[in-house]
C-alpha cells in the first residue's frame, strides 16, 4: 500500500513539472510572439522594441526660413514647428569650450552663413555674438532645450561632422531628460554600440560618410541591431540603393530633396520619406497628397504649382480632380466663386487665392495660395512662399517718379541709362524699368561687404550691363566675357585675371548664398563704367558719364527716391 502510494506521488509530482514546463515553454512562446526583443550581439541588455513613429518629412538643416536654408537658427527652428514638422534635423558641433551649438562645420560653409572665416573654433559666447546671414539668430543646445521643453512632440535629428560620440555625450551630461527626445545619426558600424549605451533608442544609420557600401551587410546590420531607419544622399538612391533596402522592409529618407516631383520619384522607389527644408509635411497628407495647382513647362509636361506667372486664370489646373468633381476659386475670402470679371477688377498687389473642391455639393477641401496682380500678369504662389510677396511689396514706376519730383532732364537721362540699387532691396532698376535680384525662385538683396561697400549680384548685373557670359565651376572660378574679352576671378579673392595681366581690387568678389556678390569698383574694372555711391545706393552710370560734384548730389538724391 505504501509502495504504491509513493509510486503515485512520483508520478504526480512528474507529471506536475511537465506540465509547469510546459506552461513555461508556453507562457515564453505567447509572450514572444506578443513582444519582439532587440537583438544584442554586442552584450546590451535587450530592450522591448516600441512602435516606431514615422514622419514623411524631416526638416532639413533647422528648415527654410523667408528663403535661407540650412540656416540652424532659431527663426528656422520656430517655423518649422509652426508648419507643422515633427521631427526636424540640425547641424552641431561643439564649441571650444565643450558646448553644443548648431553650426554646419568649422571651416567650409563659415564664409557662406556668417561671413566670416574662423581660424580657431569660437568659445559658445563667440559664436552667440554672431547672427545668420547678418540677420537670423544662433541656435545653441541650451536655447533648444527651451523650445523642446515648450514643444513636447518636437525630435531632434543630429548630424555632426566633429565628433559624434562626444557630441552625444554631451547631450546626455547637460540634458539626461531630453534624451528620448533625440534620433542621432550613426556614420559607421561601430558607433552603434556605444551610442546605444549612452541610452539612445532610435538611431539612424546615415551613409553620406560611408566610403565602401555593402548593401547585404547593411541589412542584416540595421535589422538585427534595431535601427530607426537609414538615410541616404540622392546619389546613392540613383544607384537603386534605396530599393534594395526597402525590399528588405528597411525604412528610408533620401537626403536633400527640394521639389515635389523627386520626393514623389524617390518615394516610388522605395523611400519612405525625405529631408527637405522646403517641401512641408501637409504637402504629403491630407488633401495636397491628392490634389494641387500645376503649371505647364515648355516641354508640355506639368509640374506641381510653386511660384509662376500665368497670362489667365484659366491656364490653372487642379491635378487630381476627377470626373463629376467641380473646382470654384474664391478671391480674398469674399464667399463668391470667382469668375473672369473677377479677375479683371482685381487690384494690383496681394490676395489670397481658395481652391475649393466639390464632389456633388459636398466640399471635399480647400487649397490656399496667393495672387500677386499687376498691369500685365498674375503672380500665383503656394502658400508657403507669401514671404515673397511680402518682401517685395510693390514697385514704384521710374517715369511716374521722374515726373512727379520735376528731375532736370540731365539728371533723368543718365539714370534712365543707369543701373540703380539699394542696400537690403531686392529691385534695383535698370534703363528705366525695375526688375529684381532672385536666387533661384529666392528674392536676393543687396548687401554690405566690408568697408561698408555694397556688394551686388554679380551674374545678373554684369550680364545686364552688357556681358556676353558669366559662369562660375564648381571650384568657384568665375569666368566673364565682356566685349570679347575674358576676365577671371576666383570667388573670396580681389584678383582679376586676363591673360598674364592681373588686377587687385580693394573689395573681393563674395559669396553669399552660393551667389557671387561684387562691388562698384568690380564692375567698373569689367565694363569701364563709372559707379556712384553713398548713403546704401549705388548707381552704375552708362559708358562715358563722368558728373561733376553737384550732378553727382542730384542723381544719388533722385535715385534714394525710387525706394
């Protein structure tokens, strides 16, 4: 009796702890399947993996702010949070004095952003006593703090070309609680480790560093050590470097793209999204994914609306609409839908411009842009570009003020054969009619080089006094020819080159976003035409004026009037 009692107590307690390890090898397998574990070749503890939160857009270099780009600044950094970016990307290097602060590098943009070349790095306190461009506030680790604290759904991408580990540490040191609040890029395999122990969860593997590329080595690396996602230069994506890794389910952003149709062409193939300082996430969700303004080009293809003149209204379309969809445009909110006497009355200057949208009687959304209408054209611009027309206001007529002052004819006659500017002006005027300096689809302003010296664009204005060419080569040689001959010159340098024969200049030819700026003197030496200037004008006479002191007075006072 005993005998068999024991027997069955063997074979009970047997059967209890298959069964416990049967609930345990259960319980493991439900709980795997439920949570998926990092894996950690490297020794670190493994970590539960969240739910990652994607963005279509990532606001490259801080954004663009009023038509600068990769600026880092503040002004950026508060505009891109108000148009609605999640996750935005900043330039950080670290100060002589072991603080962060948000500059692109040390030595080879410096002249482009501040205008100035450092020959040390500058301590935090240095380099807050520089602006943007001469005009945008410097961002530092401490200031962004500050607005992440105000901001909470606001990430920070890092990119650094110092080091990016003690970079990071930094971050840590001065800001333990923020930590989560930035996504740093990774440029090498063996940073992922220790960026990890620092206590980083998502990390982005970027490969503009990258000298040697091993796509299948990549993979496998960005899948097994949980990487956020990879971020590519477009050139790599060229290559279909993109697609191969998304066809792995890798998430990609392409790096920078800045026209709608190459974020669409890169997201085809494969991309998930972009760093871009101009395309705006609303751009890539809502009703704008599925409908928009084009424009015709020459080569009859249609391209997305940015900024474009049109001769009528009606040669706007709306990509997208479908059959049984209608499209009523409203001028300046009036509540009635516009038609051709609308635009006839119109007055000149800036309104905004409803496209509205009905399946049937229902709305289905309303697009925003703005008009810009003068004498002979409308000016149609996406809403984010309304700081162009802000800047550029209205143009006073030349004649009209000719007139209305009661200017001697001497006077009228040579500035109606002048070139005339002003400091901080985009329009300038030339024979008589006024134009703008532009950067692109960007309005440029005169500027102020050193001595106190206006510096104007150099393409525009030598090609308007007479030139027959300007070209400047990736290693910033500039070539002109002018009456047939050929002068040099080498941007951030005064020597002017023709043949063997070399010209020194008091005011070296600058750049100012990636645009040569030159002097008075510049274009006297190139063309042989006299400059006056004073007060921020400057005029540029016609061949052969040479007025004496009292008609010099008359001509500065009257151009000061056409601004």
């Amino acid at each position: 009796m005993a005998e068999r009692l024991a027997r069955k107590t063997a074979v009970f307690i047997g059967l209890t702890v298959i069964l416990l390890g049967l609930q345990t090898v259960v319980s493991f397998a439900t709980t795997e399947e439920q949570t998926d574990f990092v894996a950690n070749p490297e020794g670190i503890p493994a970590i539960e993996r969240q739910e990652n939160i994607y963005e279509k857009v990532i606001a490259h270099g801080g954004g663009i702010y009023q038509g600068f780009e990769t600026t880092n600044s503040v002004e950026a950094l508060h505009h891109a949070i108000k148009n609605g970016y999640k996750i935005i990307e900043l330039d950080m290097e670290l100060s002589s004095d072991h603080k962060i602060i948000m500059l692109h590098d040390w030595d080879r943009t410096t002249m482009h952003y501040y205008g100035v070349n450092f020959p040390r790095k500058l301590s935090q306190n240095q380099f807050m006593n520089l602006s943007v461009y001469g005009a945008l506030e410097v961002l530092t680790l401490d200031k962004l703090a500050i607005i992440l604290d105000k901001n909470p759904d606001i990430r920070i991408v890092t990119d650094t070309k110092g080091d990016n580990l003690e970079l990071l540490t930094v971050i840590k040191e001065r800001h333990p609680n923020l930590l989560d609040r930035f996504i740093p890029q990774i440029y090498g395999y063996d940073q992922w480790n220790a960026v990890k122990e620092l206590g980083y969860q998502d990390i982005i593997f970027t490969l503009y560093a990258m000298t040697e590329l091993d796509t299948g080595k990549l993979a496998a690396f960005v899948k097994n050590h949980d990487i956020y996602a990879v971020a590519m230069p477009d050139y790599l994506a060229e290559r279909g470097i993109c697609r191969q890794l998304s066809d792995e389910g890798i998430i990609i952003y392409i790096h920078p793209v800045g026209n709608y149709e190459s974020a669409r062409q890169y997201m085809s193939r494969g991309a998930y999204g972009i760093y871009s300082g101009s395309l705006l996430p609303e751009e890539f969700e809502g009703i704008e994914t599925s409908y928009y303004l084009t424009v015709t080009n020459s080569d009859g293809s249609d391209t997305k609306l940015t900024d474009s003149r049109i001769d009528d209204w009606k040669e706007l379309k709306l990509w997208g609409q479908k059959p049984g969809e209608t499209v009523l445009y409203e001028i300046d909110q009036s509540g009635q839908s516009a038609n051709d006497q609308t635009f006839i009355e119109l007055k000149p200057g800036k309104h905004t411009l409803m496209v509205k949208l009905y399946d049937k009687r229902v709305c289905k959304g309303v697009l925003t842009y703005y008009l810009w209408k003068d004498a002979d054209t409308l000016r149609v611009l996406h809403k984010k570009y309304e700081y162009r027309l802000d800047a550029a206001g209205p143009e006073k007529d030349f004649h009209t003020i000719m007139q209305d002052e009661k200017v001697p004819a001497e006077v009228r006659e040579i500035l109606e054969q002048s070139l005339i500017a002003k400091e901080g002006e985009y329009a300038f005027y030339y024979n008589g009619n006024p134009e703008q300096y532009m950067n692109g689809e960007e309005l440029l302003t005169v500027q102020k080089g050193s001595y106190g010296k206006l510096l104007l664009p150099l393409g525009t204005t030598i090609q308007r006094l007479g030139a027959d060419s300007v070209t400047m080569n990736r290693g910033k040689d500039i070539t002109i020819l002018y009456n047939d001959e050929k002068s040099m010159i080498q941007a951030n340098t005064g020597i002017i080159r023709r043949g063997f024969r070399l010209t020194r200049l008091k005011l070296p030819v600058v750049l100012y976003l990636n645009k040569a700026m030159a002097g008075g003197e510049f274009y006297r030496e190139i063309t042989g035409r006299e400059y006056l200037e004073e007060d921020g004008r400057i005029i540029l006479l016609p061949g052969g004026a040479r007025p004496d002191g009292a008609l010099q007075d008359q001509l500065l006072k009257t151009a000061g009037k056409l601004f």
